[in-house]
C-alpha cells in the first residue's frame, strides 16, 4: 500500500534551483519589494513509505524575489540540518535535532529563520536561502524554538510558546526583542506533553491549547530502538516523560536514533484533557487560567482578541488528530469555529462559523490579537488533502467565498500583503505558490485580496510540493 504523502505533490523534489528573470502572467504590484518564502517537508534519504509522516521529512525552503514590478529570481534550498548532511552532531546549542527543519520560514531582527515545533533546533538562512546555522538568538533562547511564533503589530516582538518532551511537564513561553534577543521566559506546567503545534495572542492574553493529542512513548521507542528493547524503553520513556525533565543522555540518545523520516512520535490520547489556558502577557503560570473545550484539535488559529469580559478565539478545528492515520493529518473535515470565552462564567461557548474543510489560516497580521473582519483559509478536498479554493471569510456579515484557482490546481498557505504600510484591512494582495497538474509546474499567484481576482503569476521552472508556512519578507 503506497502512502499518499509521497505520491502526487506530496512527492519531494529532488534539484534545488537558481533562475534569475521569471516569465510572469499580469502584474506585480510594483510597490512590493521583498521576498515570498515558504518551507515544507523535502525528505533527502530513502524512506519506508509504510512509516513516513508527512511532518517528518527534510526542510525545503522555497523563495521568489520581487521588486520594482519584476521576479529578479526563484530558488530552492533544502536546510542543511545535521539530519540533511552528512556527519555532523545531533545536538546543537540551539537545541535537539529530531528532523529537519521543516514548518515554517519567518524574517526577524535582520534574520530569516527557518522554524520547526517541539523544541529543536531552528536554522538562520542567508538572503538567497543557504544554510547559516543554527539559532538560539545570541545564546539568549537555549533549547529550541517552535513553528508558530507570532509578531506583535504595536512592538515588532516575536512570542512563541515551545514544547519539548524533554523538559517533563513545563512548556515555555519566550519574548524575542526586536534586536533578536529573548527579553521574557516562562515556564508554564503542563501535564502529559501535549503536542502544542500553535498558539494565539490577543492585547491583554497568552492562549495556550493543551489538546488531547500527546507524546507516544511507544511509538519513541518503536522509532529509536531494536525491539527487544523497545518495551523497556517504552517504560522508562513513561516514567519520565510528562513527569521529570528527561536526562540529556536520553534526549540526546533519542535524537541520533530517530531518524527523520520515521513516524511521528505523537498520537490522539482520549484521557488527556480538552481546554483552553488564557495567560496574561506580562503574568506567570500562577496567573494561568483554564477553560474546557469539547475534545478536537487545532493545529492553527485565525485570530483571537479580547471584548469587555471575554476573549474571541476563531480556529481550525479538527475533530481529532492521529487515530486512524499516523502518517498525516487526515481524520475528517476541519471546520472553521469560534470559541468565546467568558472570563465572569468560566466557560467557553462553542460555535460553527463555516462548515467548509479547510486549513491554514491567515489574516492581516496588522491585526494580530486586535479584532478582525476578514480571514483566508484555503479549502481542503479532505483532511491532509491539498487546498482546492481560496476561502475569504467576512466575519462581520458571517459569509465565505471560495475562489477557485483551476479545477487542475493544488495549493497550500496563501499570505495576506498590505497594498501599504497605512492600507485598509482588505486592500492588499494574497500569495501563495499553485501546483499545475498538467505542466507539473508550479507558480507564485497573487490575487487581490477585495476583489479575490488573479493580479500576476510568477511562472517556476518546477513545481513547489505541498508544505507548510510561508510569509512575505519584505527588504529592510
């Protein structure tokens, strides 16, 4: 049986390139001036396609440069993690390396940083996207990073919230200055190490999700050890883990051992708790407040902001995560809903904004943690299936439109641009990379962002797998 993570666009690609002077179909806006990147999983080594999950493979950072209305070039780089080379130690400063970095791809504090979850080590890439080196922000911020940290739109600073097995039951909250320096950590106890994918940030609050999707100390002693001693292993890995920080011996025996196109060590646990933690931004984990959700799984919210005595959280929410399929996220239509929380009840109230299946959500991020009118999503055939449409949600009329982008057309993340630095909510283009079947090409569409009608395609000289995140970095 083949797995569907390998097959179609899924499938790596296997040269990275360099092409100066892109074909483009329309337009660019001449007033953009940076670079498109995005990273996704690009597994280098052989696999058995009976174990591959689709988050497990290699880093590959794919990027267009556009300025004065022109596509100066297109490359591709896998990041060059110790797992993507060969030799090289495991164990970095900027933390543990279990596989490549391969989530997410930001600028911060003149750096463009290519991300992973989980604690590890996140990696620093050039301007034309090589491989620097690991990051740890100036030895400031030990131990590894996560995928989704967000920018705040008043101070420019990065706040993430990082969980990593090894660290027992403490998850951690960091602060990155403009300068590129960790100003404020925290560690927050969390019991059972849930796998903590995203988080979400308003004026006043840190939200946390703890979800019932934890580590498998089975599947980590599966992946890492000969099996007579894969249930030892499995027992001491369950004392351990959830409980104590685990001996940097294990983390670092676990993180030569796992290699990085195996299974992820993570799975639905329907006993660990459904809630919601809402922490205030400048408090501490005594400050920590917790709310019940209805058991599901979110990988992303959309927004969230704060309304007299409540917090608004819009998410994608799936119904559960990593039963039947181990290799991908694929367990059902994952919808787009609103949770309130109401800080006097104590409760959330739980509600359907659109039934759509659909995944990576973006907004204007001048609007980060303050209250929003529009979102984008991209609508998925299925669970891990690639996106079909652009969805644009008005949530202040309650509507959804799904703009098509070819019945032969695959696409993932699109990123919402501002037209200016003082532009409304909606003016401003969205862009995101468009598989073609027909031509096995892919290309960098933009579309207009208020009217959902193509702007420009910037055409690549290969097409571009389903991946992960990918953001606009403009030139300093």
């Amino acid at each position: 049986m083949g797995n569907p993570y390998l097959e179609g666009n899924f499938a790596p690609v296997r040269q990275e390139h360099t092409v100066t002077e892109l074909a483009v179909t329309g337009t660019l806006p001449p007033q953009l001036d940076g670079r498109y990147v995005r990273n996704g999983p690009n597994p280098m080594s052989e696999l058995d396609p009976d174990t591959y999950h689709w988050f497990m493979g290699d880093g590959m950072v794919h990027g267009v440069r556009l300025r004065d209305g022109r596509a100066e070039w297109y490359r591709n780089r896998w990041v060059r993690t110790s797992s993507a080379t060969t030799g090289g130690e495991v164990r970095h400063r900027a933390g543990i390396e279990l596989f490549g970095a391969n989530t997410n791809v930001i600028g911060h504090g003149g750096r463009t940083l290519a991300l992973i979850e989980g604690g590890m080590a996140n990696y620093e890439l050039d301007e034309e996207l090589e491989t620097v080196g690991p990051c740890d922000f100036d030895g400031t911020l030990p131990g590894g990073y996560t995928a989704h940290p967000w920018r705040d739109p008043d101070t420019g600073e990065l706040h993430a919230i990082t969980h990593f097995f090894g660290r027992g039951d403490i998850v951690q909250y960091s602060v990155i200055g403009t300068d590129g320096r960790a100003r404020r950590i925290v560690d927050i106890p969390i019991k059972g190490v849930p796998m903590m994918h995203d988080f979400a940030l308003t004026s006043k609050y840190v939200v946390l999700f703890d979800l019932p999707v934890t580590f498998d100390p089975k599947q980590a002693a599966a992946m890492t050890m000969p099996r007579p001693l894969r249930y030892p292993t499995q027992l001491v890995l369950s004392a351990l883990i959830g409980r104590v920080r685990v001996p940097d011996p294990i983390t670092a025996m676990i993180g030569k051992r796992m290699h990085p196109n195996d299974r992820l060590p993570a799975r639905w646990n329907p006993k660990h708790p459904a809630r919601i933690g809402l922490m205030p931004r400048e408090g501490t984990a005594e400050d920590l407040r917790w709310f019940d959700v209805e058991p599901c799984y979110v990988f992303h919210p959309l927004n969230a902001y704060d309304e007299n005595e409540t917090v608004v959280l819009d998410v994608v929410r799936h119904p559960r995560m990593f039963v039947t399929d181990r290799n991908g996220p694929n367990e059902g239509p994952a919808t787009l809903d609103r949770w309130t929380i109401d800080l006097n009840a104590g409760k959330v109230r739980e509600s359907r904004m659109d039934d759509h299946s659909q995944e990576f959500p973006r907004i204007d991020e001048r609007l980060l943690g303050r209250r929003n009118r529009y979102g984008y999503t991209m609508e998925a055939v299925g669970g891990g299936s690639p996106a079909s449409s652009v969805l644009k949600h008005d949530l202040v009329r309650g509507t959804t439109v799904a703009t098509s982008l070819g019945r032969d057309r695959q696409a993932s993340e699109f990123v919402f641009v501002p037209n200016a630095d003082d532009a409304a909510e909606d003016d401003g283009v969205l862009m995101g990379y468009a598989y073609d079947l027909p031509s096995g090409r892919s290309d960098l569409v933009l579309l207009d962002a208020g009217t959902m009608e193509t702007v420009a395609a910037v055409h690549l000289p290969d097409r571009v797998p389903n991946g992960f995140h990918g953001n606009w970095i403009p030139t300093e």
